[in-house]
C-alpha cells in the first residue's frame, strides 16, 4: 500500500512522489542516487471528506533572519563551532543566530572514508566542550551526536556513500553566545 496525501484540492498525492520532488530539489544535478529498502505505509481513520494539512509551529518556522546558500558558506557562518573538514567542498550551509539555541548546518562532500569525517569532528567538537556519543550505523549512514550544556546544545554528524562520493551533514543547535 503507497501512502498518500491530499493536496490543496483534495487529490490524493502519493508521498514517494512528494519525497522525490523533494530530493530532486537537494540534488546536485543527479551524480548521486539513493536507494530505499523499505516503503512507507501509513493508517488513516479519516473520512474522503477530511482534508489534512501540515501543521506547522512556530518554532518550525525558519525567523526572517535565517539564512542558507548552496555551493558555499552563507555569511556569517560560524565556522569556528562548525569547521570545514579539509578536502571538504560545501555542497549548502544555513545559518540563524537569532533563535535561541543557535542553528547551523553544513552539508558537503569529500573523498574521505566515513571514518575520518567522525574522527576529525570528533576531535573538533569534544575540543569544545561536547560530549561524544558512541558513534551508531543505519543502513549505509554513519552518524554520531555531541552534547553540552546538560544535552541543551547538540550537535550531530551523519555521513553516507552513495556510488563512491561521501556527502556529510553536520547540523548543531548552540546557545547564541557559543557563536561569537
């Protein structure tokens, strides 16, 4: 069974179509290609006449001042809590310091083995005063989470190789004062 959804005019849309287009918008002009052993179900009570929409908090919302690019570092970006592992090209940054805690991501691409991206962010987030937590695989993503500030600021590594390119995301969530 192929979940769906209903669009704006109640037409059922299957989610694989809706993920697609979502990734086909991350793509980097179809190098790389993704692979999924399982697929989505999902169990609905509501009648043909319900119409569902996201619900959408605050909070989820990126603030007027957030900022993201592709192909390099947004201005501003703090590389000193989120540095660029050498051999690293950035593949898209985001950046916004006005919420609190603090948020940055970088995702890019190297040809270094997944381990060496976990060691080298290992080494630089636990130099500022992250905890390292055991590293764990899902599928063919490695990831690994640091924590501070009694788990109040976060941040997390996840690395996947996909036909021989390695594309890494580090994605951290910091108290304001961590960025200046």
């Amino acid at each position: 069974m192929t979940a769906q959804l209903r669009n704006r005019r109640g037409a059922l849309v299957p989610v694989v179509a809706i993920a697609a287009v979502l990734l086909a918008g991350c793509s980097d002009g179809g190098s790389t290609s993704a692979q999924s052993t399982s697929s989505p179900t999902t169990t609905s009570s509501a009648s043909p006449t319900d119409t569902a929409s996201p619900t959408v908090s605050a909070s989820d919302t990126p603030s007027s001042s957030a900022s993201s690019t592709v192909n390099a570092l947004v201005p501003g970006f703090p590389t000193k809590v989120i540095p660029i592992m050498p051999g690293s090209t950035p593949l898209s940054t985001s950046y916004d310091a006005t919420t609190n805690p603090a948020k940055a991501s970088l995702v890019a691409s190297t040809t270094s083995a997944s381990a060496q991206i976990l060691s080298y962010y290992s080494g630089q987030f636990t130099s500022q005063g992250f905890t390292a937590v055991a590293p764990t695989r899902v599928g063919t993503t490695d990831s690994q989470d640091f924590v501070r500030s009694n788990g109040k600021e976060t941040v997390n590594v996840a690395v996947v190789v996909v036909d021989g390119r390695t594309t890494y995301t580090v994605g951290a969530t910091v108290n304001p004062s961590a960025l200046k």
